[in-house]
C-alpha cells in the first residue's frame, strides 16, 4: 500500500511539474529573436573605474553622482541630455542592470546612441548586469561582450569578478552585486561572505549598496526569498541599499535587532526605477515613501559628515524623496 502511496505522489508531483514547466517554458528558458539593426554601428567603450587614473581624479572630499535603476532602452537621447543638463556638476553615475532590454547588437546600439552627446557618454559609470542582460538558459549565461563593455574592478569575489566589485572614495565605499549571476548555493554564500568583510572593512566611511534584485521586493508576486535570506543579515553594515528589478520606487529603514558589543545604525532600502515598465507598489506600512508608474532616478551628494539622497521624477524634476544621513 506504501508503495502505491508513493508511486502516486510521485506521478501527480511529475505531472504538475511538467504543467508549470510547459506553462513558464518560454519565460524562464525562452530568448526571443533578436531585431536587425539596418544603420551604422557606433563602437562605444565606456569609462569604469577599473581605470586608476579615473579613480586617482575622483580621490575628492565631497562626490555628486546619479543612480539609475532599470532603463530597458525606455530614455531616449533628449531624456539623457535633460538629465546631463540638470547635473552639470556630477562626477559620475551608475546603473543597477537591465539597461538593455536583451542582450543583443540592436539593444546595444540603442543604448549607445541614448547617450551621444549628452555628456554622460563620457563620465565614468558604475555597472552592474541585471537579468535582462543574461542570456536566458538551464544556468542562464552573462555575455563575455557585457564585461568588455564595462571592464569593470577585479576585486570581488572569485567567481564574479569584473560583474560584482567596490570602489573606495575618501568618504565613500560604493558596492556593486551582480544578484542574477547567482545560481548554486555557494554563490550566495560566497557573495554573502566577501559583502559582510567588504562592509565591515569600509571603517568610517558611508556605504552604499547597489544590486539589481532587491532583499525586499516592493511589487507583487516578485519576492526574493534568497536574496533576504543571503543578504539580509550582511546589510546591517550598510548605509544605504539599492535595487532595481521591481519597476516602482520605494523607501523603507531597517532598524536591525541591537548587539550589545556594537552601536547599531539603521540600514535604508531603496528600490527605484528608471524606465516606463510600471509594477504597482506592494501594500505594506512598512514604506516612509513610494511610487508606482513613473520614472525616476536619484542624485547623491556625499561629505565628510554626509550623505544626501534626492529622488526626482525623471520628466518633470519634481522631488519624490529625499533622504540625509549625517555622521
């Protein structure tokens, strides 16, 4: 009787995986066909921070750069000229993934001609893949092209070298996470390993965090639970967290459980969207802010004793948000 108990369960946990695989086959293993692009190429390199000169010229106290979270090839060029215009002052900026809607020649070149002319095609950039720049796959695949676009620090962790990585201003450590090329256990373990030492070594300087998937998804039906469960306890030691990936902006603050060895000070999370792909923002008291259905990115501002962060609506310049931390 057992056995046929068992044989049974087996057939119907078979059978229903074959549904859902049958059902979500395209979404999750599926890449569309790529567009043809009919007009001359534009060979673009940009400027990172693997550059040591880049980095020496940026040793300054006080940084004015801007954050953008998912693009998908939604701003044109006039949207990345406003944005250049509005910020003459920025040193530079930095983008959490999903720029390019995919991974391909007609998508990069869109990218490309989004920032000729408008200053931004030429200051350096913080970046980092997000799932729309993997190839869809069984273990879905960073193109080696991506890394040769932005040559990025080699000091992350060893398996992600070049697409998670940190930068150190005087003032400032920024940490960068590519959260889609994480597929087996130790990647999250090792990526959590080497962000809590990456952290705890910044000393007296702000931290910010950037990584495409948020630890606190903010649309519905689009939890993470591994990243929370990676990356929840490591953040304690942060600032300020960024993510992308949910299409909406929202603001909360983690007021960790205090350790009697160590003064505790709150963490913000920020999940924000720059392109016009829209989710609604999950139900939840726990937001100080949010935004569902338009664009926006932000301007930071560090000093020596603090960090400001302005959220703006990216067509009209209103301010949604602003956040300071003072030391």
């Amino acid at each position: 009787m057992k056995r046929w108990v068992g044989l049974i369960i087996a057939l119907v946990l078979l059978t229903a995986t074959t549904i859902v695989c049958s059902l979500r086959w395209q979404a999750w293993f599926g890449n569309p066909a790529e567009p043809e692009w009919t007009e001359p190429e534009i060979d673009h390199r940009f400027v990172t921070f693997n550059n040591d000169s880049v980095l020496h010229a940026l040793q300054c106290d006080t940084l004015s750069f801007l954050l953008l979270g998912d693009i998908h090839n939604s701003l044109s060029n006039s949207d990345m000229s406003l944005l250049s215009e509005r910020h003459p002052h920025i040193q530079f900026w930095a983008q959490m993934g999903d720029w390019m809607e995919r991974p391909y020649l007609y998508y990069e070149q869109l990218m490309y001609q989004s920032l000729l002319g408008t200053r931004l095609d030429s200051l350096p950039i913080v970046a980092i893949p997000g799932n729309h720049e993997y190839l869809k796959g069984v273990v879905k695949t960073l193109p080696e092209h991506w890394k040769e676009i932005f040559p990025n620090p080699q000091n992350g962790p060893a398996r992600f070298l070049g697409t998670s990585y940190y930068i150190d201003f005087p003032h400032l450590r920024l940490i960068a996470i590519d959260t889609d090329g994480l597929h087996r256990v130790s990647d999250y373990t090792q990526v959590a390993f080497w962000l809590t030492k990456t952290l705890r070594e910044a000393g007296k300087k702000f931290t910010i965090v950037i990584m495409h998937h948020p630890v606190y998804s903010t649309a519905e039906g689009r939890s993470n639970p591994m990243m929370w469960a990676a990356f929840h306890s490591a953040m304690r030691e942060a600032d300020v967290v960024f993510s992308g990936h949910d299409h909406n902006y929202a603001r909360r603050t983690e007021y960790y459980k205090a350790r009697f060895w160590k003064k505790e000070e709150p963490t913000v999370f920020i999940s924000t969207n720059a392109s016009t792909k829209k989710y609604p923002v999950k139900a939840n008291n726990t937001y100080e802010a949010s935004l569902s259905g338009k664009p926006v990115y932000e301007h930071i501002f560090i000093t020596p004793t603090s960090l400001s962060i302005k959220t703006y609506n990216l067509h009209s310049y209103e301010i949604i948000d602003k956040v300071e931390i003072i030391r």
